[in-house]
C-alpha cells in the first residue's frame, strides 16, 4: 500500500520579478528549486507549486482545490504580489494551520500580516546565493517539521486565532477524493512535455498530440493544462505547430475560451502563422478575434501588438511581391496598432521596439521625429526590466534590435552574446531575424554585412 504523504502547495510568483524598490530582479525559480523543493525533499512531504501564470487565466478551480485541500502551504510573500496574498487570504479563510510564509528579509510586510511568523531568507543584490540557500532551507525544513507534527492544531491562521469558534470551511468528502491524483497528474504531464519539447520538431509535434489527444478524453486536468499545450506547440515555430494550437484551440468549450483574452491572443497568432501555409483565410479569422477583444477590452500592449505584427507581415509581402502602394497601406496600418499598444502603456517595450523599426522603415519627415521621440522611451522601457543584463530573451533581442537600428556595432554584439548565451526556442529566434531583416535593408556596405552576421547567427541558434 502507497504511504500517505501529506501535499505542500506553493503559492509564489514564477520567473523573474522586480522587488519592491525596482531595484534587483529576483529569481523566483531559484528560490523555489535552491530552497523550497529542497526542504520539503528532505520529509515525507510531496509538492506542487501554482502555475497561473502559465494557465492563460483559464484555470480557477484546481488553484482553490489545492489552497482548501493541500495538507501544508508555503507562500512567498516578497514581492506583495496581489494574486499570492489572494491565495493567502483564501487560505487563512479555510484551514486554521499548517500555512507558512516566507519573505525576502530586505523589506517589511504589509501590517496585515506582519504580525505572523515568516520563514525569512537573505538575498544579495536580488540573489539567492548558495550559502543563503542552504540557511533559507534549513530553517524551512524545520517550520515544515512543526506543521507536520500537528497539521490541524498550531493555528497559523489569523480568522481562526482571533475569532472565537471561527467554522472556517468544511468540504464535502467526495471534494477530496481524487484531488491528490489530479495533483500527480497535471505534473506528470508538464514533465512529459518538457521531454517531448526537447526532441527534433517533428518528434516533439507527435508527442505533444498524444498528449492533447489524451487530454481531450474527459480528462478533469484538461483546461488547467491548455496553457501548456499551446506553449509547447507555439515553440516549435512550425506548420504543424501552429496548427496545433487552432486545433486545440477550436475544440475548447465556448465557455473556456470566450472566457481567456491569453488563449484568443494566442489562436489568433497561431492563425497568422498558419496563413503562410496555407493562404487561406486565417488571417482574416485573426484580425476578427484580436479587434474583438479591443472593442471590449480596449487598447493593450498585448493584443494591439498582435494586430501590428500581422500588418507588418502583410507589408512584408507586398514589398517581396513588388506592390509598394499596397506596402505603404499595410505599413501604415502596422504603424498604428504598434504606436497604440506601446501608448496604452509605455512601459512595455514591445510594441514600442517594433514601432520604432517601422518607423525607421517609412523613414519620412514625419515619422523621423517619431522615431526621435519615443527611442529613449523604449530605451528606459527595457532598461528598468534589465536590458542587457536580463536573462529574459525578447528583453535582450531588444537591445540588439535598438542597437542595430542606431548602427551602435559593439552594443549590438554585446546583447548578441547575451542571446547566444541563453535560453530561447525557434518562435523567438525567428522573429528577431525577421525583425532584423527590414533593418538590413535600411543600410548599405559595411553596415549590411554586419546586420547579415548577425542574422546569421542567430539561425544558427536551433538549426537542425
């Protein structure tokens, strides 16, 4: 008979964050594989972390199942991230114990939970270090230790230490069962797709349709891992790849997908890609879905991008195709849903990176004075989230982008040894190279081959 072993839910941001003075990103992934998982290994203890971010706003009911039913929580509270204090608070709500927080020692919490014991750690200039990391998961192991010994009776809970007879939340037994193995299951799938993701592309697109197949067999893991399948699908930047996602996508429930603007915003861009396969009208079905959203959700960086970048496809095959009037109308066009995006909020470099190349492209009396002014603001865009320093792919593909377009040849190579150096998947490296070959044709000689290098590069990164 399998030993029971109670369930650890951690709740924390994922990837890299800023902290509260904006002054160091924080590696949460470090935190969690340095220090968290190690700790709960140690004991008889297994573990799941939370995963919205990945989940396209899709999923609800598997965060709450783990937040009323995982025996044990850990919830990271450095960053003062709202959707972590929800789950927190939904916590304390239903269970009198076994929840423990644990912060960064660099600032203070909100006085709303200050008063609770934290589980602290120490970081330098925003990392973990190894020393750091083994004190941080000694001092968890031990907490975890005193929640295991009596998981129901040290209360931890602010609602049940200072309300008298607090009920908190009782669930019906048949809420319970198979919880445990849903946990089980939906990790057991994302390692299955980290597996199938890093075979040779055609490998990869059968694996991750067997296991879409799987999933579409009533599977109750099916929408919290949609996210998943589209990301696996939209990293291998191929016709079988796009499709995958349309398909997965179409097969949905209404309900599911009318309700996630992340998974119409990646159909959409699937559709797109598809259409240079098939020309047929994907592209159209593609605009119809992104303007949707914006007439109800208005402007965003996201979504107002998307919408860009298929009329910067347009207006590069107008120019292959040798129809420049029909060109100067798509550019327009891109110009425009680009300079909406990066206005709705000028702290995305994105759209604001995008826009300036375009500029560059239309290169009129006019959109050189754009060009001058919103330069320095993608610039201080991307620098505040790292710029060159950042381990975030499309942070630096930016600063080579803004480099090559200022002809800034030893910047350019910087942030292109940066690429080289980190992680990034074929979708990515693609685009660069397609942004990169508008900016070839601005320049003539010596100028031209340095772009071409580069290019070259850069698809070399995932070649076969």
């Amino acid at each position: 008979m399998e030993e029971f072993r109670p369930l650890v839910f951690v709740a924390m941001p994922f990837g890299l964050k800023w902290d509260q003075t904006r002054t160091h990103q924080i590696d949460f992934d470090r935190i969690y594989e340095a220090g968290i998982r190690p700790a709960v290994a140690r004991l008889p203890l297994e573990i799941i972390r939370a995963d919205e971010e990945r989940s396209g706003g899709i999923i609800h009911l598997p965060m709450y199942e783990r937040l009323l039913l995982a025996e044990i929580a850990i919830v990271d509270a450095t960053t003062q991230n709202a959707n972590v204090f929800y789950e927190l608070g939904v916590r304390h709500a239903a269970r009198p114990a076994s929840t423990i927080i644990v912060s960064t020692i660099d600032g203070p919490l909100p006085f709303d939970i200050a008063m609770i014991r934290t589980v602290p750690y120490t970081l330098v200039d925003g990392v973990l270090t190894d020393e750091n990391a083994a004190a941080f998961a000694d001092a968890l192991e031990a907490r975890l230790k005193t929640a295991l010994a009596d998981l129901n009776n040290v209360q931890d809970s602010p609602l049940f230490q200072l309300i008298p007879k607090f009920p908190g939340i009782e669930l019906p037994h048949d809420a319970c069962e198979g919880f445990r193995d849903r946990a089980r299951y939906v990790d057991a799938v994302r390692d299955r797709l980290a597996a199938a993701v890093a075979l040779d592309k055609t490998a990869a697109a059968a694996q991750i349709r067997a296991i879409e197949d799987e999933l579409s067999k009533g599977s109750p893991a099916n929408a919290e891992l949609t996210m998943d399948l589209v990301l696996a699908y939209r990293g291998l930047d191929t016709q079988d790849g796009w499709a995958g996602i349309v398909r997965l996508v179409e097969n949905l429930p209404e309900p599911v997908r009318e309700s996630s603007v992340t998974i119409r915003e990646q159909y959409a861009l699937a559709l797109n890609r598809l259409y240079t396969f098939n020309k047929g009208d994907e592209r159209r079905r593609a605009i119809e879905i992104l303007t949707s959203i914006v007439a109800t959700q208005g402007d965003s960086p996201e979504t107002c991008a998307l919408i860009g970048r298929i009329y910067k496809d347009q207006y590069s095959e107008a120019i292959a195709a040798g129809q420049n009037l029909k060109a100067s109308g798509f550019l327009e066009m891109a110009i425009e849903w680009y300079g909406r995006g990066f206005n709705a909020d000028p702290r995305d470099y994105f759209p604001g990176v995008n826009l300036a190349t375009l500029l560059a492209i239309q290169n009129t009396d006019e959109s050189k004075a754009e060009l001058h002014r919103v330069v320095p603001a993608i610039s201080f865009a991307v620098a505040r989230l790292g710029g060159m320093k950042s381990a975030d792919y499309w942070q630096v593909a930016t600063v080579l982008e803004l480099a090559v377009l200022g002809t800034e040849w030893a910047d350019a190579q910087r942030a292109l040894a940066r690429i080289l150096a980190i992680k990034s998947d074929p979708m990515q490296c693609n685009t660069t190279v397609a942004n990169l070959a508008l900016y070839q044709k601005l320049y003539t000689g010596d100028d031209a081959g340095k772009v071409g290098e580069i290019i070259d590069a850069l698809q070399g990164v995932h070649a076969a």
